[in-house]
C-alpha cells in the first residue's frame, strides 16, 4: 500500500507566531523549512535557543526545538524563497511594523513577492499575519498575477488570521475555531488540508477574503473597546470606593455578560495597534468611529494615569526627595517575554522622564533598559513605591513573602494594577500604603 509522503512545510519569519507554529506543524509529522530574515535570531534558533515562554503539556518551546533540530526534519533558513522552494506550502507569519501607529508593509510585500516569485506548481502560499483589509487582494494576489502565476490554477493562496494568544499558542494552534478566506474553491479546499494537519477544531470558509481580514481586526479592536469599559469603570469605581473587580465578578455571573479586567493599559503588537488596521478601511469608506477612537484614547492613557499616582504618592512622602519607585513586571501582559508597546515600560519611561529614580525588575523580559535590574531586593530598597505591573512567576515568589517589602520606605505606597494582593492585607504591618487599580 503507498503511502502518502509527509507534508514538507514552509513558515516564514520564526517569531511570537512563526516558531511555535512551525514547531506545531513538525509535531504533527511536517518537514518544516522555517525562514528567518533575522541573523541574531537564526543564529539562536538553530542553537535551540528561544526566549519564548510558550510550552505544550508543561513541555517548554526550548526542549521542543531542540527535538525538533535534532530530528533532522527542521530546517532554519535565511531566505522565503528557499524555504518555500524546499516546502509543498509556505505559511507566511511576518509582522507589520510601524512608526507612531502608521504601518510599514513593505517587509511583509517583499516576503510575498519572494514567496509567489519561488512557488511551484500546486504550491500553496497562506497568509496568516493580520493585515489590514485589502492587503491580501492588493500585496498577494496582485503580485500572483505580475509573476504570471494563476491563483486556483497554477499556486493556491489563501489568507488564514492569527488568532492565537501568546502563552497559549500550542494548545490553540491546535483547538481554536479557525478561519479560512480565498479567492477561489480549489485554494479554499487545498488551505483546509494544510491546516487541518495540525488543528482539530472547526473551520469557517469564506470567499470573501476581506471578511477574513476585517473578522480578525475586528476581534482585536472588540478587546481594546472593552478594555477600555473596564478602565472607565474602574476610575468611576476608585472614585466611589467600590471594588471594581467586585462589580466585574458579579456582573459576569449574567450569561451573556463579558467584562474584562482593568490593568496598565494595553500592549503587544496587537490590541494597540489594532485601530491603526481598521481605520483606513473605515476612512476610505468615509465612515467615522468616535467610540473606537475614544476607546483607543483611554487605554492609551493609562500608563500616565499610573505614572503621576506613583509621583504623586512619593512627593507627600517624602517632599524634596527624588522619588523612587520600584516597578515589578515589564511584560505587555502576565508571564510573558514580550515587551513590545507595553505599558509598564511606558510607565517606566515617564516615570524617568518626570525626574523619577525607576529600579524594574522582570526576569522574563530579554532587552535591557537604563532602569532595568536584576534583583527584587534591589529595586524595592528604600522605594516610596512599588508598582506591580504584569506578574512572573519569580516575582510572585518573591512577593510571597512581604516582609521582604518592610526594605521599602515607610509609608510606601505597594501600587497594585495586577490584583496580586487582592486587598492589600498584610501590607499594613510593615508600614505600606495599597492602591490597586
Ligand atoms: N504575537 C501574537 O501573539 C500574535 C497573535 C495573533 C496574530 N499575530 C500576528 O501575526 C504576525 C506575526 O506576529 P509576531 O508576533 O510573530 O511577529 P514577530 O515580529 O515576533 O515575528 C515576525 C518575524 O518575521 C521575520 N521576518 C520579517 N521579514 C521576513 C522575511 N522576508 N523573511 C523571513 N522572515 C522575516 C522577523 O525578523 C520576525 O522574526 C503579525 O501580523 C501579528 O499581528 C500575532
């Protein structure tokens, strides 16, 4: 009996989306040809290092890429094009980077041309990184057409939005509801098989690629404007001296009810940036949209909101003294490495320029900063405040025990916009003042 011969894969750009993907896809059985534009990066990779903190059944990505390499069916390269000349199908994850939230596509453009340009026949080229609508027809299907290569005929192309979280992304690579959009039936159908090879969840068809696009900006829009609820409850809630995680837990208990937590604001590349996808879809359809905006306002001004509260709380406590402020957790989010837009470096950032003494600790956080350290101890010694901004598990070990926090200031304010102590009990007895958010 023949047997059918394994997928042989291509995944370009190996970052937050491209490794653990590629890596989902070499479990599932794929010879993957991963290409990786950058060499610092490539380099780590093909060492089986990452500092990626994702992990598959308490498996940590580190132990997995090094299977992986060690298998022989693994291959990290330096080009799209000979990745995809290696591979049967080649899933397209580069970012869009951008300068004051307007995007610059021209990475993603060349990764797509280079692509369509190496396809061979029957080969299936999938966009996955989100886009702003128009940019598949535009940056694909267009330059398809330019290299004389008919979509549904002489290549298959497809767009397939991201929606994983980071933390999440093996298990969610394999089990959240996917969607699918091309531009003909026979790319539609050969998309389906190569992402069905590694998920078990459903799939919605479409063949409105624009759809498949706005579906996916959307979604990141929706969080950011709910978000941005939470927030605006939780000022009106400090205001009255209520409990705002008090009013979220009850008001959840409805069924169709879905408020999320306030927190430091909104980061990563995603839910920040996500209005800049929409609005020029919106703008050319000369449609207006105050509550988006005005959503995107309030997140954006968090980090300041924190940011003069810790100010605020050193000057009375010790008036004329530089203040000094402990920051735990620089992540966009809890026990992640990624610091990309993220709040609490933008309170660090303003903390420092407002003439602040900032010590920040985050053992998960690669980059280092002017303000940045090693050690709890050192951060909170003699601070007037501790802010807590995104949690890791070696931070919680620390706090743990609070009378670690009895080497701050008396009176310091311990500045709490993660829930971690929850009521600020205990704190009290060694002189600390508690805020949360
Ligand atoms: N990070 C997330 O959790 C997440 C979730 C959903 C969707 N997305 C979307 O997925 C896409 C990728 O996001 P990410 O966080 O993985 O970005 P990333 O920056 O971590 O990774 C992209 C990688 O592509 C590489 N690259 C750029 N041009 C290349 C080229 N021509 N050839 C080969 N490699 C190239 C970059 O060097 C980088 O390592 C983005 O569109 C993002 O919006 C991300």
């Amino acid at each position: 009996m023949s047997q059918s011969p394994p997928l042989k894969i291509a995944v370009v750009g190996l970052g937050f989306v491209g490794l653990p993907l590629s890596l989902t896809y070499w479990q599932s059985g794929a010879e993957v040809f991963g290409a990786e534009i950058d060499p610092g990066l490539r380099q780590e990779l093909k060492q089986g290092v990452t500092h990626h903190l994702e992990a598959d059944a308490g498996r940590p990505i580190t132990a997995i890429l090094r299977d992986a390499l060690d298998s022989g069916r693994y291959h990290v390269l330096p080009s799209a094009g000979e990745a995809t000349r290696s591979a049967d199908a080649t899933i397209v994850t580069v970012g869009i980077p951008h300068r004051d939230a307007v995007l610059d596509l021209s990475a993603l453009q060349g990764a797509l041309r280079e692509v369509a340009e190496a396809a061979g026949p029957g080969h299936l080229i999938l966009l996955r990184s989100t886009v702003p609508p128009g940019t598949t027809r535009r940056d694909l299907l267009s330059v398809l057409e330019q290299v004389g290569k008919r979509p549904g005929v002489d290549v298959y192309a497809a767009y397939c939005p991201e929606r994983i979280a980071e933390g999440r992304a093996f298990h969610e690579f394999r089990n959240m509801p996917v969607i699918l959009g091309a531009f003909d039936d026979a790319s539609l159908e050969r998309a389906r098989q190569v992402v069905s090879f590694v998920t078990r969840a459903s799939i919605a068809t479409t063949e409105s690629v624009e759809a498949a696009e706005l579906s996916k900006v959307i979604e990141n829009v929706q969080r950011d404007v709910n978000i941005a609820i939470a927030q605006e409850l939780a000022r009106a809630c400090e205001a009255a001296g209520v409990d705002v995680f008090e009013v979220i837990r009850l008001a959840n208990t409805h069924e169709r009810v879905h408020l999320l937590e306030p927190g430091p604001g909104v980061g990563g590349f995603c839910l920040p940036l996500a209005l800049s996808y929409f609005l020029p879809f919106a703008e050319a359809n000369h449609i207006e949209t105050p509550t988006l905006l005005a959503a995107r306002r309030t997140n954006a001004a968090v980090p300041q909101v924190l940011a003069d509260r810790a100010i605020a709380h050193a000057r009375l406590l010790a008036p004329g003294e530089t203040p000094r402020v402990a920051v735990f957790g620089l992540a966009m989010k809890d026990y992640s490495n990624d610091a990309r837009l993220s709040p609490p470096v933008e309170v660090c950032e303003l903390l420092a320029s407002a003439g602040a003494e900032v010590r920040a600790v985050d053992p998960a956080v690669p980059q280092s900063f002017p303000w940045k350290g090693e050690s709890p101890d050192w951060a909170v010694d003699g601070a007037h405040v501790l802010m807590l901004l995104s949690r890791q598990h070696a931070l919680e070990q620390w706090l743990a025990e609070p009378a670690h926090l009895a080497a701050m200031h008396h009176g310091a304010l311990v500045a709490d916009a993660r829930n971690w102590f929850a009521s600020g009990a205990g704190l009290q007895e060694f002189g600390l003042a508690y805020w949360r958010i």
